[in-house]
C-alpha cells in the first residue's frame, strides 16, 4: 500500500520523541516498559541483548511499533489507539502494514531466533507473524507458534469516564507507602507473586527489591480498613510516560476481602493521577503526583471477573464481550477503550 514506511531507530531517546504524539494507553505497556528501563525503574536482569525499535507510518501517523530492550522477556507490537481502530477496519492496511514489518525486521543484521515472543493485540500480532513464519520457512527455517497463556484486556480512565464518588464515602485509608511500610507491602507482593497463574516463590528479599524502586517512586500505595491497622493490600505503579500511568497490581490480602477495598484503593489512586479530587477516601496527599498529572490511568487486566471493580473507578471495558456488550467507548474520543493482548511464543523449528 502507497504511503508505507519503515523506520529503525537506533537511539531510545529519538524513538520516544518520535512517539511522543502517540503516548495513549494503547502504547503504554511498550512505551513505558522503555521508559522504565531507560529511567532505571526496572527491577527485571539486565540482559546483553542489544536494544531493537522499529516502526511503520502512514505518511506521519504511527501504525505499528516492535521494540524489545535489556530488561524485557518478549517483544511488543503495539499500536496507538487511533491506529488500531484503522488497522483492525481495514484489512488491507493491517496486512500491508505487517507485511512491510515483517519483511523489513527480516533484512536487519540480526539472527531471526532472537524473535522469539511477541506480546500484542491479536489482530496485528496474528498478521505479522503469519508473514513472519512464511518468510522464515521461504529460507528453510519452519516455525512453530506457540500460545504464550497471556491473554489479557487493556483499558483506561481519563478524567471525563470518572463516576461519582459513592456515598457515604469509603472509611478507609488509601496511602502512599513509607519505607516503614516495605517490609509488610512486600509480604502482601510474596502473595501476590505466589497466587499469580505464573506462581512465582519470592524470598522477603526478593519482594522488597522488586518495591523497592516504585515506593521510591511514590508509586506504591497501601489501604488500610483505619488509620494504625496493618495494611489490607497494595496497589503498585509503573510504565511511566508523559501522558499516562498504569497500575501494574492490585492486591488484597484473603482476610480483606469482599469488603469493598480494591474498589476503595483503585478507585483513590486513579483519581489522584488524573488530578481529579476528591478521592473518596482517607489518606490521599495534597498536590500533584511526583510523576505529573497523567490524561490517563492504564492498566492490564488478565481475569475478566474483576473488571466490574475497575469500571465502576471509571475504566472503561465493556460490560461483557461479544454479541449484546455495551460500554467500552472513550466518552470524548468515540474509539474503542480496550484491546485485548496477547502473547505467541516463536520458536525456529530445528527438527524439521
């Protein structure tokens, strides 16, 4: 399709200001992933593999992008909220798009092996790997595409899909962490990480490493059910970029639950980001955040039984999927709020 263009940036830097125009939710878990690791935020091994951005446009607008980095476990594709409501209406374009992805990353330097998981909206990811592995098996390498088991939903609030506070308000107390508070938020992340469908065994060590940056940060929140209790769940942050923030866990201790807390927590920290007081609940600051007031508040939801929780704090999936789904449309934009994401494994076929 006329008007295509490949792009390879070397530099990170250049690649975000490139992108700056396209910093929406849809892009956050790549871009913030890259600003994270170019901030140091990021507490995941540093790895010697070689920074990789690549993009597609359309005259100037952004398609696609797919970049990994030193700290990442796969590669992602992402693409801006305005460009994934074009590519998935148009399947021309979506498969020009990939098309010219697929066989521009191919002629890089690069072994192709090195591809080996991409983590994105299904509707890309499916194309570009589809041309990806008839390109591979063109050279007489045959690839096997394995399902990732990450299948997840993205969605956002902005300042405008904002509910009403409840009323009465909530009674509990939603903070930002101390480092008095370290140790048992780290507690709470051991149980995180070991009820997590990946069931990872964390040492106390381990789990006050992996907070250590965002409390440092101020993006580590505790809610109590009142002021001197023991905290009853946290809430992290991350993937910081200009225009938007995610949450990256929400977690409630078994003995807090059904009470209301995540609501509370989550429902606090989204409104405190999007600089939109009050918050409904005890605990929250003055003034603005550290990061800055963000347009948007992302986050990543891979158990669709708690997305009520986050669309009554103003996030906006719909209710339900397929035939009869309502809601999932950003009030002033009009385009779909959430994608869904996945993750492919790639694996180069040796015993063929």
């Amino acid at each position: 399709m006329a008007g295509l263009r490949f792009v390879r940036f070397d530099d990170p830097h250049a690649f975000l200001a490139e992108s700056k125009d396209f910093d929406d939710s849809f892009m956050n878990f790549g871009l913030g992933s890259l600003y994270d690791f170019l901030s140091g935020a990021s507490t995941q091994v540093v790895s010697d593999a070689p920074l990789r951005m690549f993009a597609v446009y359309r005259g100037k607008d952004l398609l696609i992008t797919l970049h990994t980095n030193k700290t990442s476990r796969f590669w992602v594709l992402s693409t801006p909220c305005p460009a994934h409501e074009a590519l998935t209406g148009d399947p021309e374009l979506l498969a020009s798009a990939t098309t010219l992805l697929a066989h521009s990353v191919l002629a890089e330097p690069a072994d192709p092996a090195a591809l080996d998981k991409v983590c994105g909206p299904p509707e890309a990811v499916n194309a570009f790997l589809a041309t990806w592995t008839a390109l591979l098996l063109a050279h007489h390498n045959p690839v096997k595409l394995l399902d990732g088991n990450f299948d997840t939903h993205v969605s956002y609030a902005t300042k405008a899909s904002l509910p009403p506070l409840p009323s009465p308000p909530s009674p509990y107390v939603v903070e930002l962490a101390t480092p008095a508070d370290l140790e048992p938020a780290a507690a709470l992340y051991q149980d995180f990480q070991a009820n997590a469908p990946w069931r990872a065994v964390l040492t106390k060590e381990q789990a006050m490493a992996a907070l250590a940056d965002p409390l440092a940060a101020r993006l580590l929140w505790l809610c109590r059910l009142e002021p001197d209790g023991p905290p009853a769940a946290y809430v992290a942050l991350g993937r910081v970029t200009p225009r938007t923030v995610a949450i990256r866990n929400v977690y409630v201790a078994p003995a807090y639950r059904r009470r209301g807390v995540a609501e509370a927590a989550v429902r606090a920290v989204t409104r405190y980001y999007l600089g939109a007081p009050p918050y409904g609940v005890r605990g929250v600051p003055d003034g603005p955040p550290a990061c800055g007031v963000k347009e948007e508040v992302n986050l990543n939801v891979g158990d669709a039984s708690a997305e009520g929780v986050y669309r009554r704090s103003g996030f906006l999936f719909p209710s339900g999927y397929g035939e009869g789904a309502q809601g999932g449309v950003d009030p002033v934009t009009g385009r779909w709020a959430w994608q869904r994401s996945i993750l492919v494994e790639v694996k180069i076929d040796t015993e063929s």
